[in-house]
C-alpha cells in the first residue's frame, strides 16, 4: 500500500521518503541473526538437561515472611501490589544494571540483580487464613527465561539465557524464598480481577506508585472501569490510598532485624577494605591530574570485587572540594597538603548499604589548623554517639553535635553572636559552615525509612534494631570571606554507621580509625 502525503508536502528527496520499518525494529539492523530453520533446529537441539535439583530455603526467607505478615496486619482486606520496577535505559539500548525498589527487595528478600518487571501481589484472604496466619497470601510474578528450544533462548537480548545468563525458574524461586511464583502472563488477571468499591463486595487495591509505569496504568485502568461513577472518581483519594502503603513500607524499615544487621555489618566490613583501597591509591592519585577520579575507582573496584555495587556515588572531594556537600563529579586533582574528604559506601549482594566518610590528610599528617578542625567534628560526632541512646528522640543526636560545633565556632571567633544565641530556633548563624543534619537511617536504602512520618523518624525515639549515621562536619569554602584566610578551603565530615541495641549504641564502622592520631598511622601503616 502506498504511503500518503498531505500536498505541497512531498518529500523532495528519495532519503525523505518514509520507512516501512517501524523505529523500534531499527536497533537490530546491525545484528545480522541468521533465521534458516536448519540453524534454529540445529539451535534447539544437543543441549545437557537443566539441573533439577531445587535450592534450600534461604536464610532471608523467615525473616521476609515476617515481613509481609506486619503488612499484611495493616491493611486486611486488600490487595497489595509492589513491583520491583523494569531495567531503566542507560542510553539507546543498553540498560544500567538492574536494581528492584527497596520495598519489593525487602518484602521477598531477592537482592541482586532479581527480578525485572518482576511484582509481589499480597491478595487478600479470610482474615487468619492467610500466610504464616496473616490476612494475605502472596505471590511472585515474574518473567523465567525462554527455554533452550525456543528462539527467544538466542535472539531476545533481554531475556534470553545465551544473552543474559541462567536466572532461576519460577520452582526454584518459591523454594528459595518461601513464596508462590507465577509467571507474569497472569498477573494482569491478578491485578485486576474483582477491583471495585468495598461497599458493593470489590477488592480495594493499594499500589506502591511511580516504580513500573506500566503497573500503574493497570491498576489506574482496573480503578476507573469498576468505578462506580467514573466521571466524579476522586483521584486524590487514590492516591491516598497508595501514599499510605508506601508510607508503612518505609516505616516497617525503621527498625532491623537480625539478618539486616548482618547485611549492614558485611557492607560496612567491605566499605572499609574499600577505605584501606584509597590509602594504597593515594600516590598514584597525587600523580594524576584527576586524582580524584583515581580514588573514586580505587573504591569502585573493591565495591565490585566485594559487594553488588556501589550504594550511592562515591564523594571523592580534595582540596576546597570538600566544602561541596555533593561532589560527585571526582574530576579535580589530589595535592600535597591538602584534606581529602570521601564519603563512600559498598551495597552488599543482598542491596544494603553502608555509608562511611572519613577525611583524611593527603600528605600523611594533619596540619596545626586541619587538626583543630577535625578535632571540633571528631568531638560533635562523639557528642552525637553519647546522646544516642533507646529512648532518646532522633533529633537529639543532630542537637548534641551542634552544641559542640557551635561552641568550637564561638571558641575560634568565628560566630557573630555567641554560641546559645546561635543555638536558638531565631539565630543558627552556626549552620553556615554545616547545613545538613547530622544523621539519617540506613539500610536497602542509603537514605532509609525516607517515606515514613516525622513523627516517627526525626521525632521518633531511638529503638534497639534501628541503624543510622552520625556525621557532623566543618565547611569552610575558599570564597568564605566570613572567616579568616586560614580556615578557608578546608572541609571536614567524619561519618560512621551506627546500630542501637537495648545497652546502647554500637559503632559499626569502628574499624576505621577516627582519632587524628590515629589517622596518620593509618596511612603511615597503608602507604
């Protein structure tokens, strides 16, 4: 069939010419795949036979049970949709490497790289008839590879095992994690069966949003065809409904159990072998003219050798970068002389991450005024730790460490006003030279627990399970004409992990040294 045009508008050379070959298909000219039905027998055939043997339930599996059951226990009655959201497109297509939503890895336990497009669908049962005596029973829909005698095994890059690796089958993965899968094809049917008022007998449904497009028109289209009146559904009442359960799976992660606690603890133990990484670089990164990006792969390469990847970017901050509260882009020089401040933490296999900075003096030794600096932080982040204990709001800790550096500020003469009318809600002229808080939760998340009520996070009172930072510091930029010359393009932070238990706060990232005296033999010991 001829292709139309609108006239006066023909196309005034054969190369304008429309193409019959859609867009998308265009990525695939370059591939050259043989399609002769001898090559795809001879493909299907002559392959070992898959192992059938079945995983042992993994460890996670109990505590992820416990998990589903705490929400479940929050909304009975209703369907409960969390996806672990699709590969994101890097650039044309090729993909950053997976990472499902932390609310999903937390409810099944896959860490990793398991599973795109994947969705856990808690449905809800008679109320005690559910899983583990829940309300609800869950189920994995996913995607299996294609089978070695299909065409999709060899040609489909996405999802064929001679492409992408084995990944495990729907069996293999409910035996390993202790919940029903099915395979994705069913779960439209899933999502949408039954959906409609509660009134007149329908199934409401929670969806964490913004995570699979594709999911949320589903549940979007299912809501407004078994709407009542369609024309007056209140959208904002839905969304409601999906920020509560997005807001209870945050909150759930306030508090760790015991194997989260081994997940932070490995993180935290690689994280630190990264650190002694950068000490050993350190030559080599004096030497090079970005110096910077030396120590940020230097980090990079041990996050992959021991964990899944890095938690979040690597901070690699020399010289008045480290005034830069976010300086990710590593492109600056090391030199003699100056503080290096990285802030850096590995993503263990299982998605939990550490968060760990530390400043450290280029040249091996602190000078007279880098030490009086890092001594002033040094003592707010032990001022923190003292004032962390369970029963003690959240807030407290950022409190204590202030009154440190406030008073070291006023002690040098750098405050306007002295350090109570600084402290005080109308002054903070203190926050200058330290905007941001002193402390966050930790865990799937490098800024944790994000979704969950003040209430319960900043007001909230310290708990034994609960993992956080402590992570005050001192910035001094070199355009700060507030302060005098020598203070200026030094930048400090010292940040370590930090789990409650019932007798009190315990370091986790104790390992690396903290004390400038101890600092400097560090690096002596590593260089």
């Amino acid at each position: 069939m001829a292709s139309e045009t609108v006239p006066g508008h023909e196309p005034s050379h054969p190369s304008q010419q429309p193409s019959v070959q859609p867009l998308e298909d265009r990525v695939d000219n370059r591939s050259q795949r043989p399609s002769s039905d001898a090559f795809k027998r001879f493909m299907a055939s002559q392959w070992a036979p898959a192992d059938a043997a079945l995983p042992p339930l993994g460890a996670v599996a109990e505590f992820a049970a416990r998990r589903r059951r705490a929400i479940s226990e929050r909304f009975p009655g209703e369907r409960l949709v969390i996806p672990a959201g699709p590969p994101k497109v890097r650039s044309n297509d090729t993909n950053y490497r997976f990472r499902p939503h932390s609310a999903f890895a937390h409810l099944t336990g896959l860490g990793v790289d398991h599973e795109p497009d994947a969705v856990l669908v808690l449905e809800p049962v008679e109320e005690g008839a559910g899983d583990g005596g829940g309300h609800h029973s869950a189920t994995l829909y996913f995607r299996p590879l294609a089978g070695r005698d299909t065409e999709q095994f060899y040609a489909n890059a996405h999802t064929g095992e001679f492409w992408v690796g084995p990944r495990p089958t729907l069996a293999e993965l409910e035996t390993s994690l202790g919940i029903a899968t099915a395979h994705l094809d069913e779960l439209e049917v899933a999502l949408t069966k039954g959906v409609g008022a509660p009134e007149i007998g329908g199934v409401s449904v929670r969806l964490v949003r913004k995570v699979d497009e594709n999911i949320d028109a589903l549940v979007d289209t299912a809501r407004y065809n078994t709407a009542l009146d369609p024309e007056s559904l209140d959208l904002s009442q839905l969304d409601a409904l999906d920020d509560q359960l997005a807001e209870a799976l945050s909150e759930l992660r306030l508090t760790k159990d015991a194997w989260e606690v081994e997940q932070l603890e490995a993180a935290v133990a690689s994280t630190a072998a990264g650190f002694e990484a950068i000490i050993r670089a350190l030559p080599r990164a004096v030497a090079h003219r970005r110096g910077e990006r030396v120590v940020e792969t230097a980090f990079f390469a041990k996050a992959r050798e021991e964990g899944n990847d890095l938690g979040y970017d690597t901070i690699a901050a020399s010289g008045n970068n480290a005034t830069i509260l976010h300086w990710i882009t590593n492109t600056g020089p090391v030199r003699e002389g100056d503080l290096l401040l990285v802030d850096a933490g590995v993503e263990a296999e299982s998605l939990y991450t550490a968060d760990v900075t530390r400043t450290i003096p280029v040249s091996g030794r602190f000078s007279e005024v880098q030490r009086r600096v890092y001594q002033a932080v040094l003592d707010a982040a032990d001022a923190g730790f003292a004032a962390a204990r369970p029963g003690v709001k959240f807030r407290e800790v950022h409190a204590a460490a202030m009154k440190v550096l406030a008073a070291r500020l006023a002690e040098w003469e750098l405050l306007p006003v002295s350090a109570e009318e600084a402290l005080a809600p109308e002054g903070q002229q203190h926050r200058r030279w330290m905007p941001h808080g002193t402390s966050h939760h930790l865990g799937l998340d490098v800024h944790d627990c994000a979704q969950a009520r003040a209430e319960l996070y900043l007001d909230g009172e310290l708990k034994p399970g609960m993992v956080f930072t402590i992570e005050p510091g001192l910035y001094f930029k070199a355009e700060d004409l507030a302060i005098p010359e020598e203070y200026r393009g030094i930048g400090v932070r010292i940040e370590d992990d930090i789990l409650m238990t019932e007798d009190g706060p315990v370091n986790l990232s104790a390992e690396l040294p903290r004390m400038p005296d101890d600092v400097e033999a560090w690096m002596e010991r590593l260089g």
